[in-house]
C-alpha cells in the first residue's frame, strides 16, 4: 500500500512539474504575443483618430463653399440636422456636409459619434446632429473663444505640421452621464475664425475596438490596472488622458492553463505512444522477453556468452491436450519464473514459440550451472495451471566465440538434455 501512494504521489508530482513546465512555456509565448499586439493595437487607436482628424479637417471645405441663406430666430431641421438661430442670421446650411461627415467618420468610428455640431463664432446660429438642451446651455461666443485659446487652437491655420486639431480630456456631459471625448477643429478664413467644429466621441469606442482586437487576434489585452505588463501612450493631439493597455497576470494564467494542461495531456499521450512502439519493436507481448527480430544483431556482436537455451518439455501435448490459449498461458508463466530468477541486467530474449535465450554477464560455468538449476527447479517445483510442467536446459561459457558457434554449442547441450529424459540442464 506504501509502495502504491509512493508510486501515485510520484506521478502526481511529475504530472505538476509538466504542467508548470508547458504552463511557463505556453504564458511566456502568449505574453510575448499579446505585448507584440498592444503596439498594434495603439497604432490602430492612432489610425482610428487620424482617420476622422481627416475627415473632420476635409469638413472645412464644404463649410467655405456652402452659400447662406436668411433665416429668422427659431429652430430649424434640415436632413435630420437641427439648425438654432438666436437671432435673424445670414446662415450657411450645413446638414449635407455634416451628414456626410458622420456617415464617413462612422466606418472608422464603429458608430461612436455622440453628436456633431457647428458653432458659428457670431453665436447667431449652430448646427446639432442631434440637437441636445445640453449645447444650449454651454456654448455662446465667450465660451467659444475660451475653448479655441485653452484648447492652443488660436491660428492653427499657421501651422504646417503640428495639430490644428484637438482631443479633450475624458468628462461626462451633464444630463446623459455620457463619458465622452471631443474633437474640436477650428475653421479659419482669412486668418478669421469663423466656426468650431465639435465632434463629441463616446469613450466606449476604445473599449470596443479594444473588444474587437481581442476577439480577432485572441488576445487579452486589457485596459484595466495590469500588474505583468503595461503601456502608457497619448492619443494624437491630445495631452492628457492616455490609453493604458497591458495585460494581467490572472487573466493570462486563466486562459494560458487549459491550453497548458491539454498540451500536457497530448505529450504525455504521445510519449506514452512511442514508448509503447518503442516496446513493441523491442519487446515480445506474450512474455515481455526481447523480440528475437530485434535482440538478435546485438549477440551476433558479442564474444563472449554465459548462454542458456530453453525449452518447455513437451509442450506441443500441452497445447493438443489443453488448447493454445492454456499453452499462451504457460508460456507467460514460465516467462514469469524464468524473470524472477534473472538480475535485471541479465537478458532474456524469446527465440521462438516455446523456446527462450538467456544471456548473462560475468559468470563463469560453476556460476552459470547454478543459475540454470535454479531456473529448471522454479518451474518443476510448483505446477502452472496445475500442469506439472518442465523445462530443459542447454548452455555455454565461453570466450573470444562467435554468436552462431555459441548457440550451436548450446543448442547441442539442449538436446542432450532432452535426450537425457528432459527435465535437466546440460552446461558446456
């Protein structure tokens, strides 16, 4: 019973080291690739916004384009835009413009955009898609030129190469509880500024292309605290709030472990596959002896043998008197006694259908005929199957021999003792 929980405990703990070996192997890849993939993904963040920075900068050429018209003060709806005029205004119609905007921006910002709007600086009118009270409340000329000069939008007409366009911190407008971003783009005339553009984006669409890119990729980048891995970048145009991707320890060892354990699982099947090959090449089914096919090249190369051939005595009767499976199983039991009385470093090797070659390692004659009389009296001594079964022993010890004399040399020995009455061993 100590043996058996030895033996359990043994395997248990030789499985867990496996199974930390492929689970370190299995997390340190997959880290690896996720980290390759966090730089991806923040140039696809970037991609994302430039795409509608483009969009939103290309706006400015249908808004210096675009007639007006008169409108007194109220409120108007033009292709689903609302348009508010405080005051009769000489007004540019902007709905197509902005419809086609959104529906541009929109392929980039996987329908994100929370609202867009137009904010003449004469505070005479705005365009609203949708029209929200929120805007209402928050926008007039003052607060226009407030945004234009914190957000550093003054004369970014001037600019070449820099950002004539910002990305505000994350805020969650009043009424909606919305967590949003804003894009503001200033349109200037005749180094006048004329409107503000103002795309407000829901902050959600990092965590969806975040959810997307995860899925896609399987990946498990998070943008969450992560304690194994983490990276801090700004948005493009932006100076404040930037993305943190990384990824986290539990979240990588929950989805490293089940691939882990089925990798374990298939090495460990698969090495228990060769070795069984490797067995059956090697090994007879029967009695778990050499296969001659394979043992035999090896005594063709040695020189020097303490040799014995066996031979279970009358065992074609048995076979004729009991059947061929009683006969498959005394030959497993012979195998058995023969085993039992063998070092582990003696090799025994099954010849053919009833006949085995045992072949020892420093023994010298007086040595070998002991051991082949211990071998003859284990199997004569107790009955298999209760059938008195016998068996006759030839052998050899020699030096500086070839394999083929030393068996023929054996063999004659064999024969002697079955002719001798069989149930004796014969050493040369």
């Amino acid at each position: 019973m100590i043996i058996t929980v030895n033996s359990f405990l043994k395997k248990t703990l030789a499985h867990l080291k496996l199974l930390t070996l492929f689970l370190i192997i299995f997390s340190s890849f997959y880290l690896l690739y996720n980290v390759y993939n966090i730089n991806i993904l923040h140039q696809k963040y970037i991609t994302t916004l430039n795409n509608i920075y483009s969009g939103a900068r290309r706006f400015s050429s249908f808004y210096n384009n675009t007639e007006t018209v008169t409108l007194e003060k109220g409120k108007y709806t033009f292709n689903g835009v609302s348009v508010v005029v405080d005051s009769t205004a000489h007004a540019k119609i902007l709905s197509t413009g902005i419809n086609k905007l959104r529906s541009q921006i929109n392929k980039f910002a996987d329908n994100n955009i929370w609202t867009i709007a137009v904010f003449e600086t004469s505070a005479q009118y705005s365009h609203f898609d949708p029209l929200r009270s929120v805007y209402l409340k928050l926008y007039d000329h003052v607060v226009l030129n407030t945004i234009v000069k914190n957000e550093g939008l003054i004369d970014t007409y001037q600019s070449f190469y820099g950002c004539n366009i910002k990305l505000t911190d994350i805020y969650t407008e009043q009424g909606t509880k919305a967590i949003l971003r804003t894009i503001y783009y200033p349109i200037y005339n005749d180094k006048k500024l004329d409107a503000l553009l103002a795309i407000d984006i829901n902050n959600s669409i990092f965590e969806n292309i975040l959810t997307k890119y995860n899925r896609n990729k399987m990946t498990i980048i998070s943008m969450e605290n992560n304690n194994l891995y983490q990276t801090s970048r700004l948005l493009p145009c932006s100076e404040v709030d930037p993305i943190n991707l990384g990824i986290n320890f539990y979240n990588l060892f929950k989805v490293s472990f089940l691939p882990s354990l089925l990798l374990m699982f298939l090495y460990h099947s698969l090495t228990r596959l060769i070795a069984n090959k490797k067995f059956i090449l090697r090994y007879d089914q029967m009695t778990h002896f050499y296969r001659r096919d394979y043992y035999e090249n090896k005594l063709l190369n040695q020189q020097n043998f303490n040799l014995l051939i066996i031979d279970i005595d009358h065992f074609k009767k048995i076979n004729d008197t009991y059947g061929h499976e009683v006969g498959d199983d005394v030959i497993r039991n012979v195998a058995k006694r023969i085993n039992n009385c063998i070092r582990n470093k003696d090799i025994a090797v099954r010849w053919g259908g009833e006949e085995f070659i045992i072949s020892f390692s420093k023994m010298n004659h007086e040595q070998l005929t002991k051991k082949a009389q211990q071998i003859c009296d284990s199997i004569s001594l107790f009955p298999i199957l209760t059938i008195n079964v016998t068996i006759s022993i030839g052998g050899i010890s020699a030096t500086n021999i070839h394999f083929n004399k030393a068996y023929k040399a054996a063999d004659h020995a064999l024969y002697h003792s079955k002719n001798n009455g069989r149930n004796q061993i014969t050493i040369v």
